[in-house]
C-alpha cells in the first residue's frame, strides 16, 4: 500500500541529515516497532501465523526498513495494476516492479492479521486488505518482457508464488537474522557524508579485478562531482539457480573489502532477491538505492539480463536497461552512470575497448565458463582476472 496511516513511522529529518539525497517519496519509511510491549500488542492482534519464503522474506525486510519507501506493506490490486502497466504508483511516482504477498491459501482474506515468522524468529504483522487473482502472463510480459518460462523471472512467477496475490499493511517486528549483515537504510545514511555525491555499484557475484577497476574508475565520471564515494551494494538474496551461494558470496566480499580499504569505497549488503527483468530492475535499483542516500547508480552491460534456458538467446539487448535508465533518471532522481566496458591488455592493463582498438593492444580475456573449470580443476588464477583473496574464498568453499 502505498497510502501510510497513522501507526506509521519515518526517520526524522535529523535522522537523514548525514546524506544528499532524499528518499524516494520524499520520506524514508521506519515500520519497526521499538518496544517489546508494542511488539506483544501487535503479535496479540494475530490469528494465524505463516513462514515466509525467502524472497517474502526479503520483501517484507526492506518494507519494514524503508528500502522499498514510499510503500507501508504490499501492493493493493490497484497499486499492483499501476506499477505492471505504468511502472508508476498510483499517484504518479516512479515504481520498478510490483511488491505483493503471494500465497495459494485459499482461508486467509482480506481483514485477517497475521504474523508472518522466519524459522522461529517473529518477523513482522500484516492486516491484510484485498485479494486477487493476478494475470501472471501479462504482469511477466509488461516487468519482464516476456511470459515464456525460459526466462527464470517469468518462471518464478508461474511456479514458485501462489495462486493469489494479497496487498497489506506491515507492522514490523524484528529484522531477520542474516549471513550478510544488512544495515537498514537509515543506519547507512548516517555513515554518508552530506555533501558529495554516492554511487551504488549492484552485484550478485564475487567481485572481480575488472569490476574493482569499473567501480572505483566510475568515481571520476563527469557526471560525478569531486570527492564522491561508491558504495559497493551486492545483492545477498535469491538469484538465478547457478549464481555462487550467498554465503560464500558474503565471504569473498569481506575478504576484499579489507584488501582494498580506501576512504572512497563503502561496502553494505542489500536484502534483495533477483528477477533478471533487465531494464525494469534497473529502475527498481535505482530507487532502493535512492532510499539508502545513493545519488547515482553504475549500469552494466545488460543489467540484471538473462538468457533463455532454451535457446540461450538474450532477453534484453546490451543497453536496454541504460537507455531505460537515462529515460527514467531525471523522474527518479537518480542519476545513471554507465559502466565503462573495460578489457585487459599485455601492454598496459585494464582500459576501455575503444582505447585498447585504438593503440592496438593485445588483450587477454578469460570466461566465467573457463574461470569456473580452472577454479574447480585448481589450475591457477591469473591475478589480473581475480583477487587471490577471493579465489581463496572460492577454493574454499567449492
């Protein structure tokens, strides 16, 4: 919903003073409960309670911390309708992708308050108020391009969520316990200098040396003001089936994070499960990262893309989702910066292909295919495609 009412609460302007950027909406939301005697009255309220999957779990996280501001728990029908033909709030403003409960329970109705549990940890309560029966075909066409299963967000829709989609209030109770260490959005504005601008890199696998260089090269844009920061921002939700396990994802961003350590580079982790729906999640990042301080945002190649499970054909083309980006920044406020297509080179390391064509460098280039077989067949690394931290990690843990 996006309609807040009266029990809500938002940060104060004190609260956000450490950052440049406003949150999405104007307000960054704050739906967690602060008293244990708050949290008992709300859990009392309940008559049911139900698991959540974990990318329930990661939805109703950034709910309750404002990632996912303005919204105050999930789309009613109408909001849902608006964002799938619109990409827009009912009243206007700037919505990536749809926020829903799903659930294939056919009792629970709307009015029903219900405690929703990670494990055995009390997560949140949701009263919720309508259900509907959504066109999942044309909600994958419009987010995602597409309705054909071979796309993994097409077929998470079609297989994994519930026959029902269910919009409600949130009342937040206690934030999961996690591998990665998620800081909600108000605590990362407050480590945030005031007055220089933050780039957000997205990430769903191991950093690399050439995502290392893309990162902090991305620092000297010219759409970037002096002095400003990267907050590197890897996603530590569900991804696409053969993506590396969070876990060990988590691993090698600590290791790194300490090797590299600079004044200019900020490390956090977003509770963020993947749709691979290309251009639709770009905008979709572009704003959480709006409610964590972020005023620009690095669009990759193909961001958040995918291939057919079938035929391996792309779904989106090389820069759908920065074009998209470019369209719809000005709206967000949010500023995209496109990533540098970076290549090494014998003679003089990693720069753009345009230079390495011009100079007529040798480059060297390696697959994530070919990385993967030498990792598992314990063949070495070679240090300008990866950190030796981080291979270590991978060894490891493979």
């Amino acid at each position: 919903m996006h309609k807040t009412n009266t029990k809500t609460k938002y940060t104060t302007d004190s609260q956000l003073e450490m950052a440049k950027q406003t949150p999405h909406g104007g307000t960054l939301v704050d739906l967690i409960l602060k008293s244990d005697e708050e949290k008992s009255a709300a859990i009392a309220k309940t008559t049911k309670s139900l698991q959540l999957t974990p990318r329930q779990l990661c939805d109703v996280e950034l709910l309750m911390n404002g990632g996912l501001s303005p919204l105050t728990g999930f789309m009613d029908e109408a909001t849902y309708k608006s964002v799938v033909d619109n990409v827009a709030l009912p009243d206007g403003l700037i919505f990536g992708l749809p926020i829903i409960f799903d659930t294939d329970d056919e009792d629970l109705q709307p009015g029903d308050i219900v405690l929703l549990k990670d494990g055995d940890r009390d997560i949140a309560t949701v009263e919720f108020t309508d259900k509907f029966l959504p066109n999942k075909a044309e909600e994958t066409k419009k987010c995602y391009g597409t309705s054909e299963i071979e796309h993994p967000g097409a077929l998470m829709v079609a297989t994994e969520r519930g026959k029902y989609y269910m919009g409600g209030k949130i009342t937040g109770l206690n934030l999961p316990v996690r591998d990665f260490p998620c800081r909600t959005p108000a605590e990362v504005r407050e480590t945030l200098p005031d007055d220089v601008d933050v780039v957000a890199f997205q990430c769903r696998n191991p950093v690399h040396r050439a995502h290392y260089e893309l990162f902090t090269r991305a620092l000297d844009d010219p759409l970037v003001g002096e002095g400003g920061i990267v907050l590197v921002h890897p996603t530590c939700g569900p991804t696409q089936a053969d993506d590396i396990p969070g876990t060990v994802r988590y691993k090698t961003y600590e290791v790194l994070k300490e090797e590299t350590k600079n004044d200019r580079t900020r490390w956090e982790y977003l509770p963020y499960s993947m749709h691979m729906a290309g251009p639709r999640e770009a905008i979709q990042h572009m704003m959480i990262r709006k409610n964590f301080g972020c005023t620009h945002f690095i669009i990759g190649r193909d961001m958040a893309g995918s291939k057919s499970s079938v035929t391996g054909d792309d779904y989106y083309g090389a820069y759908d989702a920065q074009d998209f980006a470019k369209e719809k920044g000005p709206e967000l406020g949010v500023m995209p910066v496109p990533s540098l297509n970076l290549v090494y080179t014998e003679e003089e390391g990693y720069v753009t292909a345009d230079e390495a064509k011009e100079k007529g460098l040798s480059e060297k280039k390696l697959s994530g295919t070919k990385f993967r077989q030498m990792l598992r067949g314990g063949e070495d690394i070679p240090e300008w495609f990866a950190f030796k931290s981080v291979v270590k990690v991978l060894r490891e843990n493979n």
